[in-house]
C-alpha cells in the first residue's frame, strides 16, 4: 500500500500515539463509574477517542480518493519564535504586568506567520487582553500585577 497523503498519515500517528499516551497514564488513576468519575475515566475514555480518531484518519491516507500531499519541511524558525514568545511572556508578566506581557506575546507569535499585518495583530491583542482579563481576573479572581511594575503605587 502507498501512502497517498503524507499529512494525514502523519497526523494519524500524531493522535494514535498521544491518545495511546494518555489512554496508558490514565489507567495508573482511579477509573471509577459514569455516574461517579475518578480522575482517570474522562482522560482514560479521550484517550481511547483520540485513538480511534487517529486509526480513522491513517487509513484514510491510504484511501485511492485521498488528496496527493507531502509534508512540508519543518520550519525549526518558527517554532522557536512561537516557544520564544511564550517564554517571553512568562518573563514580563511580573515585571512588566499582564496587558504589556500579552500583547508582547501575540505581536511576536504572528509575526512568525506569512499573513502578519500590524493592524490585525493588534486588534487580535485588544481581544484577547479583553476576553483573558474577564476571564481571570474578574471571573476567576486571579491575582495578577496588571500593569508594570513601575507605574504601580
């Protein structure tokens, strides 16, 4: 048999072996019943879906009406740029409060994307600093130092 769509057979074992992953550690917890769940059967049962779900889309690789595709090569630039940006909020949330850090965080991560515009990565980070502080802060209470700390009494 031909792999005819080298992505799907890609993400195919993507979703077999972390579904399997968590299918393996979930069983090391307390399964417990439908009406009364322990800390395993909801990661337990997720894993066995996604597991199955990753078993559907590998033979559908293999399937004569699949689309021709290859895997592009990896691009290690924006990785690192996207795992940069995280690491870089992680840095200035004390010191430089949630609104700079989140905004620092989505300029830097969509820029490694080839449809980066300034105009849509702002209005994407008034966004999400509007939807994040409702979230955990008003909703969740969560303490956070929300401006630098220099402009704090």
């Amino acid at each position: 048999m031909k792999i005819r769509n080298q992505r799907d057979f890609g993400a195919g074992i993507m979703y077999v072996v972390i579904g399997l992953f968590f299918t393996i550690i979930a069983t090391q917890y307390q399964m417990g019943t439908a009406a009364k769940m322990g800390p395993g059967y909801f990661p337990f049962y997720l894993g066995i879906l996604m597991t199955l779900l990753g078993l559907l889309v590998l033979v559908k690789s293999f399937s004569a009406k699949a689309a021709i595709e290859s895997i592009p090569k990896f691009n290690w630039r924006i990785i690192a740029q996207i795992t940069g940006a995280v690491v870089l909020y992680g840095l200035l949330l004390p010191r430089l409060g949630f609104l700079v850090a989140v905004v620092v965080l989505v300029l830097v991560s969509a820029s490694a994307s080839k449809e980066f515009t300034w105009k849509g990565s702002l209005i994407n980070a008034a966004f999400l600093v509007a939807f994040t502080y409702s979230v955990f802060v008003l909703g969740l209470k969560l303490q956070f130092p929300l401006l630098p700390v220099f402009l704090q009494q």
